[in-house]
C-alpha cells in the first residue's frame, strides 16, 4: 500500500493519537476529546494504545464506545472507521497502579515509537501525544528522558525545539528543562538562533504565515538597559537576531519580556522566542490554562501534545478536562492541512504551464 496515498474513504488527515501513560489521565482525555462529534467530523484517527483502558474510561464518563478495534502489528490509513484503536491486548495495567510503573513506561514507550514510525511511513499526517511519565519510562530503561528526545532520535532530527500554542500566541524555547543558574553555562547565539530559524520556518509551513514576524525576549530586567543589568543581550542575543536577519528572517528584539506577550498577544507579533522555561510557560499559562499545546518543531513529522501531565491524582476518578487534549488534536489538523497545501502548491509551482 502506498503510505502517502488519500485515504480511500475521505481526503481528510489522518491523525494518530498515543494514549499516554496508562495509569495516567491520557486515556480518558482521549476518549472525552474523540466523543466530539465535531472533532470526529473533521479528521480520521488511529488511537495507538489498549482498548481496555480506554473502555475502562469510557464506562467511566458514561460514554458509549464509538471505535473500531484492530490489532497494532497492521497499522493502516485505510480502516472503515472514523476512529479506530491500534491495540496493545500483550500489555495489562492492574487497576490499582496510580502511579509510574514499569509496564507502563514499556507501554507508553511502544505506543509512541510505533505512533512515529507510522507518521515517517505517512500512514499518519500528524501525531498527537497525550502525556507520559518520565518516572515511567525510566523505569523501563528508556533511552530518552522524554517525547521531545525520543522524536528528535527517531527522526534522526539533529535540531528541535519545543513550541507552545495558546489561542493567538505561540512562543518558542532557546532553553528549556535548564536550572535558571545553569542556563548562563549553554547561553550561546546558537541556541538563540536556533529556535528563530525553526520558528519561522514551522510559521510559514505549518501555519500558513509567509511573512511570519518573530519577536525575540531580553533575558534580563529591561533587555538589559545598555549593560547595566547583564551583557547578555548586547554579547548573545542581538548578535543571534542579526544571524537570522541577513539569512531572511523577519526577527526584532530583544524587547523586555514584561510588556512582550501582552503585545504579542494582542497580534503584534506572529510569535515570540522565549529565553527560558517560565518565562515562556507564564504566559501559556495565564492565557490558555486549559487549551495550551505543545508542538515540537525542527522535525520532519507534526507533533503536537496537551500542555499538562499524567496527573495521577485524578486518574480513574472521571475528572480530567479533555480541552487541552481537544486543541491539540485541533492544532494538528490545521497544521496537516496547510502543509498539504503548502506541498501541493509547490508541486503545481514546479508544473510547466500547458502549450496552448
């Protein structure tokens, strides 16, 4: 079968969604967001995960099971469902775990590797990823600590950076899990530079913005003012932004992060390029507490996933809001698309006109 084909039933995307650790809340989220009868409308989905849990969840908000079931070793664009479950019946996680385990990391693992794959083959246009637990995976030996490591090794993608979508802002990370007094030690123009570069080519190949406009934090209390709170705008980042403007890149900055996102968010800017963890998560947070999503960019495939965790203090007990796990299934249906536009156009672009 050819991977890159249209689905034989529809032309819509194909989005594959991983359900996460299972003991965690990835399996009721996924199945609240799918019971959406228009988000089911608006693409076809292979869930890659166990069908048991998420029956389990489904029995728990009193939603009625709407998928098919098909085994995992045969994943394909072509089932006659709108949702269908690649499942995992080899795995069992006894109802009692709340918390990491090692079959679930195992699990968890397989699920995502299988899922990216499948995206490498084209059998899927995008993959969304509810939340695993790191605790998890380190139990099952992983060699990556997180999504974001497995998906750069597996697409053997040298360069990735983590993005967040929250409504109309969208900010990218020159640093992320990095201890606030360590970041001075891989402060570099290049990891300034960097999420600039992806920034703006994930804006014009998976949102639609041909002229994107990136705006770059200070670091420091006032960018800096001239020196007198830190070099490191004058010495790093200004120096990272003027690297991105001879190479094309419509990229200003640094402006003071305290009044940044507000102008950002008020469609100022397309997007922001922030320095560290909470100064980008902050704003995600305030702004979109509920609908935040996370997408990994600088890799060949979409990745997108709900900004939160496995939250096992909730799990089993029918009280996870699925809406971040919705906006990120919604995100990664618009960013298939413009891609699949994006590539058409440049096919047709590539045409030679017809001889009249």
């Amino acid at each position: 079968m050819n991977g890159g084909s249209h689905n034989s039933i529809t032309s819509q995307p194909v989005i594959g969604i991983t359900m996460g650790d299972p003991a965690g809340i990835g399996p009721e989220v996924v199945v609240k967001a799918l019971a959406d009868p228009a988000l089911r409308r608006a693409a076809k989905y292979v869930v890659f995960g166990m069908n048991e849990q998420l029956c389990y969840a489904a029995d728990r908000a009193e939603i009625e099971p709407f998928w098919g079931r098909h085994q995992h070793e045969k994943i394909s664009r072509d089932y006659p469902h709108k949702v269908v479950v690649a499942d995992y019946d080899e795995y069992s996680m006894p109802p009692w775990v709340k918390g990491p385990s090692r079959i679930a990391g195992e699990s968890s693992m397989r699920f995502c590797l299988d899922a990216i794959d499948a995206a490498r083959r084209g059998l899927v246009d995008a993959i969304v990823t509810a939340p695993i637990s790191k605790a998890s995976w380190k139990l099952a030996d992983s060699e990556w600590t997180g999504h974001t490591e497995m998906l750069a090794a597996r697409t053997r993608s040298p360069r990735k950076v983590m993005m967040f979508v929250a409504g109309d802002l969208r900010i990218a990370l020159a640093t992320i899990h990095e201890a606030l007094f360590e970041i001075r030690h891989k402060f570099t123009i290049g990891c300034v530079f960097e999420p600039i570069d992806l920034l703006n080519s994930a804006l014009r190949e998976y949102f639609g913005l041909d002229h994107p406009h990136i705006a770059v934090a200070a670091l420091n209390p006032h960018a800096g003012e001239d020196g007198q709170f830190g070099d490191e705008e004058n010495r790093i980042i200004r120096p990272a932004i003027l690297l991105a403007q001879e190479q094309g890149v419509n990229v200003s900055g640094p402006y003071p992060a305290d009044s940044l996102f507000l102008r950002a968010a008020g469609g100022e800017f397309d997007a922001v390029v922030a320095m560290y963890h909470d100064q980008c998560m902050i704003p995600v947070k305030l702004l979109a507490p509920k609908t935040a999503v996370n997408v990994t960019i600088g890799i060949p495939i979409i990745r997108t996933s709900p900004a939160h965790g496995t939250a096992f203090d909730i799990a089993g007990k029918n009280l996870a809001c699925p809406d971040s796990m919705k906006s990120a299934i919604e995100t990664a249906i618009r960013m298939a698309l413009t891609r699949r536009h994006n590539q058409a156009a440049r096919r047709s672009a590539d045409v030679p006109p017809l001889r009249r």
